[in-house]
C-alpha cells in the first residue's frame, strides 16, 4: 500500500497529525486528527456543543468527562464516543494525551457506531461497550502502530467495515440535516416537515433517533456554532446576532450562556484559554 499523505503540526505543547479519510468515508467522517502532547501537566478543557459527534481512541491515560448537570458524564472514560450536545461540559486529563479523535456527521455516526444516536444525546459511551471486542482489537493495534500513515489505513479498514453493515439514515432525515446545515440552522421545524413531506411529530421524533438532537435543537447548535466562528474571526457582535439568525444582541448572549455557559465575550477572552492551562491542583 503507498504511503497516504500525512500533516504533522506542532502546536507548542501538542503534535498534531492530520490525514484525509478513504473517499468513501468523507461524506460521514469530517476529519482524523492524532494528537499527543509532551511534557504538559493535568489540565481542564471546556467543551461546546458543536454539528460533530465525537470519537476518542484514546492511547494515553483516562479522561474525567462532566457536564454542569450533577452526576452526568461524571466520570472516568477510556476510549469513548460522545453524542450530540445541547450544552456545554468539560473533561480533565493529567497530562500526557494520546490518541485519535473523530468528528463524524450525526448521520454517519448513526451508520458507522450502528446505534440510535438518541441513545447518546448529551452522553458518552466506552467504545467497547458500542463495538464490543472489534474497538477493544483495535485500540491494541493503534497502540502498537508507531506510524500515524499506517495507522490512519487501520482506522480506513476498520470504518469501511462498519459502513458496509451499518444501518442508512432515513432519505428524509437526510434531507432535513441538509437543509438545516446548508442554512446554518436558520429554516423552520415546518418548512423541514412541509419539504420531506412528513408531519412535524414524525419528523422530530425520526430526526432525534437518528441524529441525536430534535430539528428545532439542532438548528440552535448550527447557529451557535456559526456565531462563535464569526467572532473568533473578529466579527461584530450586533453584526453576528443578525447574520445567525438571533432578534438582537441580548437574545445572542442568552444563547451563548445557555449553550456555553458564559457570555461570548467571556468565551473569547482567554480566560476559558486560561482554565485550560491551569492544572486541577490550583483549580
């Protein structure tokens, strides 16, 4: 097999290594990024709700997953896939990640883990206890690949057997998640309905099930996402609650604090840059 192009890129204390997924697995897989980092202490990192499901193949120590909510991901997590979120959490580590993270669309997270994507909704799973023995199989042999060329083929092969004999998302569920993407979440629950042609009842419950979050929530996150990448870009925050969709600045922030917990001044700061580099010891 020739050797597949791969990025490595330092980011001071963390290495990344990027490669593109087999072509077959693109319209389901957003990216590959292997990471490992090098002498850095424990850390806590905030995490915000995105359009990704998210998977850890984790070769380093543990990670401590919590949501504001008490007794939500409170806990300890190997390798694991995280669901659709409509809040924020955070996870700590103690330093020494190593591993691969996945950003799967919501739709191919449904062919390619085989589950109800609503069974993941604001949750985290063990991989084995999705995949069972194939994700434990796997992670062995990621551990014991020093090549991130040869290891991203295994991560290929793996994923091109889920897709094969995963379940596929409903035409109309499809379709919906296209429109509200292509529109950054600013379309109507009805005007979903009306264009895939199912009642508004069936059409949320069949769109939570397979991808995890109702339409009207989704579209919340789209727009949020939307709205913090414009102001990490230096947009104007009267300018970007208009762009996103919001009725004004106030509804902005409120949304901000209700899927971010803080303000968005707050958020781009540096002060969450500044709880990420501070070690749970002076936390």
């Amino acid at each position: 097999m020739d050797d597949r192009p791969v990025e490595i890129a330092d980011q001071g204390d963390w290495w990344l290594a990027k490669s593109r997924p087999h072509p077959a697995l693109r319209p389901f897989l957003r990216s590959y990024d292997g990471y490992w980092e090098e002498g850095v202490g424990p850390a806590r990192m905030r995490t915000l709700p995105t359009r990704s499901t998210v998977v850890i193949i984790n070769l380093g120590p543990p990670l401590h997953l919590a949501v504001p909510d008490p007794g939500v991901l409170d806990r300890d997590y190997g390798s694991f896939a995280a669901g659709m979120h409509d809040g924020h959490g955070s996870y700590t580590h103690p330093g020494g990640q190593r591993g691969v993270q996945l950003d799967l669309t919501p739709l191919g997270a449904y062919t390619l883990l085989g589950v109800p994507m609503a069974r993941l909704t604001n949750a985290a799973v063990e991989l084995p206890d999705l995949l069972g023995p194939d994700a434990v199989r796997l992670v062995g042999r990621l551990a014991e690949t020093p090549r991130w060329a040869d290891r991203f083929d295994l991560l290929d092969a793996f994923l091109l057997r889920r897709l094969d004999t995963g379940p596929v998302p409903d035409p109309e569920v499809s379709r919906a998640w296209n429109l509200l993407t292509g529109t950054c979440g600013l379309v109507s629950v009805a005007r979903l309905a009306d264009d895939v042609g199912w009642s508004r009842k069936h059409l949320t419950h069949r769109f939570r099930e397979q991808a995890g979050l109702t339409p009207k929530v989704m579209g919340r996150v789209l727009r949020f996402e939307r709205a913090v990448g414009l102001l990490r870009d230096g947009g104007d925050l009267a300018e970007t609650a208009f762009t996103c969709g919001y009725y004004d600045q106030a509804h902005l922030n409120r949304e901000f604090r209700a899927l971010s917990g803080c303000t968005p001044t707050e958020l781009l700061s540096g002060q969450l840059e500044q709880q990420r580099l501070t070690t749970l010891a002076e936390a």
